[in-house]
C-alpha cells in the first residue's frame, strides 16, 4: 500500500473510531518508580490526582489506590476506620437543554442535548488499608526483541536515551528524546508507538520540519497520527490499536472536538513520516552483498 494511502485510510479509521467513543488510553508500560494506580481498572493517575495519592500515602514503595468498591470486587475489605483520600475525574456527559437533565451516555438523538464536563469527587483507600490486598510486587516485564528496530530508529541520528523512567518524552530545548527502558513495555507495539510518538515529536524542531508554532494539543494530535502511520508503513501494525484511538481523542478535546483539526494533523503527521522514512535506514540491508 502507498503512504498516501495509508494516511488516508488510517485517518478515515480513526475518525470513525472515535465517533464509537472508545475506552481511555492507558500507558503501554510498567513504571518503574510506581506512579499512583488503579490495580482494578488498571488507570494511571495524573496530574494533581497523582500528588495528591503520592503526598497522602502510607506507603510510597506502595503506588496503589482503588475506591472501597473497587477493592471489594476482588473480596478485598477496607479495613475498619481508615480515612479515605479524596480525587476528582472530570467526566463528560450529555445535557438536554429543555428538561435540564444529564445522561451518561450519547443519546439516540442529540437533537436538544449539549456535551458537558462534570466534575466528580471520588474516594480511594491505599493498598495499606486493606485486608486481602496482595503484597506489592514491582512488575517486571521479559525484555522484548527489539534490537533491529532499536537500530533502525538510531539511524535517524536523534539524541534518543532509554532509562528507567514513568515519563516518555521529546525535549526541544534540549533536542532529545527520552523513553522508558524496553524491559517496562508489555508488548513490541507499545514499544514501537512510544518511540515512534518521540520521534516524530523531534521532526517537529525548527531545522527539521518547523512545527514549533502548533499548539500542544496539535502537535500531540500530530505525534501519535505520525506514530500511527508509521507503525502501519512500517509493518508493525495493520490497523490503529485503540490505545492510539483514545489518546487522540482526548488531545482532540482541548481543540472543541473539532474533527477537522484530525485531517490537519494528519497532514503534518504524514510529513513526519516521510521525513522520518526518508532519513532512516537499514543496517542490515546497507551492509548486505550488493
């Protein structure tokens, strides 16, 4: 398939994906410092949510958090007398605008319904205030065979560190490029759509390709439809993961969900691809018998 058209129909995909509203990204790694988490849902807190759990724990070396149903699910009881510690999730929901009422879900027919965000409070007890709760066991994932692709991408010649880390990402003041130790990722695709994500980030500096005046939300849009498309170019991937879907949605949020700024994007993102096909190469097909 030509790279037009994959972009094409990548971006066709998904802008049809994110009118099913698929379920929230998650990261595709293992922390190795243990950021505040969900173990029963599996989320990743952010934000002021995660200083606040980092801040009220009882156990650091311990980063889990879940609401009392939550560990009851799994016959885990809050113990008798702890105090909970309290959150918020910004939720969206529907409004209709005649009867004042809100709904959870997208109504068959939004004629007279608003999207609104509402803010929710939730109360979440550590690992610690719980009977049942297993010990806590930093995860750790087999390294994955990813040598070639390494390489591949080092051709490149972008000043890329992989380092124990909860963060990856692209620094323009310093030009480089940082991400998670392959041994944290649960899968090569996650791996791959990290590195890739970073990579097309550093397409964007001003002696490259020149995106520095986007906005941020652009230019994560740009970044994981560059990840995307490259993913597929490349034969990683043959369709985009839902994890690649949901991220861009919620980038796509901070830009009043307007789909056109996907196709705007997704002609950035190309442009990151090609740069990126056209500046790499292989090390192993450069020194084959010609």
């Amino acid at each position: 398939m030509k790279k037009e058209e994959i972009v094409a129909k990548i971006t066709n995909q998904i802008v049809k994906a994110m009118k099913e509203e698929p379920e929230t990204w998650t990261r595709p790694w293992a922390g190795h410092s243990g950021m505040p988490q969900n173990p029963i849902t599996g989320t990743i807190y952010t934000g002021g949510n995660s200083m606040i759990l980092t801040w009220n724990s009882p156990d650091p070396s311990d980063p889990r958090w879940s609401t009392y149903k939550g560990w009851a699910s799994k016959d885990m009881q809050v113990k008798k007398g702890e105090k909970a510690t309290h959150i918020t999730y910004y939720n969206q929901s529907w409004k209709n605008e005649t009867t004042g009422k809100y709904s959870k879900t997208t109504p068959a027919n939004t004629d007279g319904w608003r999207k609104v965000g509402i803010l929710r409070g939730y109360a979440v007890f550590h690992a610690t205030q719980v009977d049942g709760a297993p010990v806590w066991e930093q995860p750790f994932i087999e390294d994955l065979p990813v040598e070639d692709h390494r390489e591949w991408f080092q051709t490149l010649g972008a000043d890329w560190i992989e380092k124990p880390s909860d963060m990856a990402y692209y620094s323009p003041s310093q030009d480089q490029i940082v991400t998670p130790e392959s041994t944290q990722f649960h899968n090569i695709e996650g791996w791959w759509g990290t590195v890739a994500h970073e990579h097309i980030h550093w397409t964007g500096a001003k002696n490259r390709l020149g995106r520095e005046k986007d906005s941020y939300a652009f230019e994560e849009l740009v970044a994981e439809l560059g990840a995307t498309f490259l993913a597929c170019a490349k034969g990683i991937e043959t369709e985009p993961r839902a994890d690649h879907i949901s991220y861009i949605k919620s980038w796509l949020s901070a830009l009043e969900n307007d789909p056109n700024f996907i196709w705007k994007a997704s002609s950035q993102a190309s442009k990151a691809m090609n740069y990126i096909l056209e500046n790499s190469k292989d090390r192993q097909k450069e020194g084959a018998v010609q």
